[in-house]
C-alpha cells in the first residue's frame, strides 16, 4: 500500500514537471490539464507541500490565461497549504502571484497586502525577489 502512494506520487511530480513544460512552451491548456491531473493524484494523497506546489502552477498557467478568478482561487489555496507546510520562501511566491491575479481583478487593496506579507517574508529570509516586490508595491502606493 505505501507503494503504491509513493508510485501516485511520483506520477502527480511528473504531470506538474509535464505541465512546467507545456507552459515553458505556450501550451497553457495542456499545462492547466496536466496541473488538474496532479492535483486529482495529490487530493487524496496528504501531501500538502506537493499540492500546494501543483495548485502554484495551476495559478500561474491560469493567469497567463487571463482567467484571474480562477488564478486567484487556485494561488490563495496554494498559499494557504504553504503555511500549513511551514514553506515560507514558496509561500511568498505564491503571495506574489496571488497579489498579481488580484491586480488584475482590480483589487489593489487585497493585491498590496499580498505583495506586503510576500515582500516581508523575502526581507526576512534575504532573497533578492524582494526587489521586486517592493516594485509591484510601488504600483499602489
């Protein structure tokens, strides 16, 4: 039985590896549906981290899309398994690009206190990604 969770497992890594391809390749759909198969795997799997990372990737594709509610969706769920995981680099990523989806929805409020809770985490662990932050702050400030 652990195997064959080990053996799920690494089938949903390689459908998100599959899925960082197709969008490297402007394939956002196929993308989006090897993301979607990973996280079907991974639902029923405990993996928060793994989850967490395949739910960043959907929120990504999505974006590039244009679908920026659903990119909202998918990033906030990210985050919020990132917390759960302890990941706070992966978590200021994810806080980056949800700011980013809210942006485009118009919500610059809920976008600014993304990229400010992103931008203090990467000050804290001393990542040059902050730069950029402060650059997306700079945008409602």
């Amino acid at each position: 039985m652990a195997q064959e969770g080990q053996d799920r497992a690494h089938v949903a890594v390689a459908l998100v590896s599959l899925g960082e391809t197709f969008m490297a390749m402007g394939q956002l759909e196929e993308a989006v549906d090897c993301f979607e198969q990973a996280l079907a795997i991974l639902a029923s799997g405990g993996d928060a981290w793994r989850e967490g990372l395949a739910l960043r990737e959907l929120g990504r594709a999505l974006h590039e899309m244009g679908r920026f509610i659903e990119a909202a969706d998918a990033l906030e769920r990210a985050a919020a398994l990132f917390v759960q995981t302890g990941d706070r680099y992966d978590r200021a990523g994810v806080l980056e690009a949800w700011g980013s989806a809210l942006w485009e929805l118009g919500e610059g409020e809920r976008a600014a206190e993304c990229w400010q809770e992103s931008l203090e985490i990467y000050e804290q662990l001393d990542m040059p990604e902050a730069k950029k932050v402060q650059e997306q702050l700079g945008r409602v400030r």
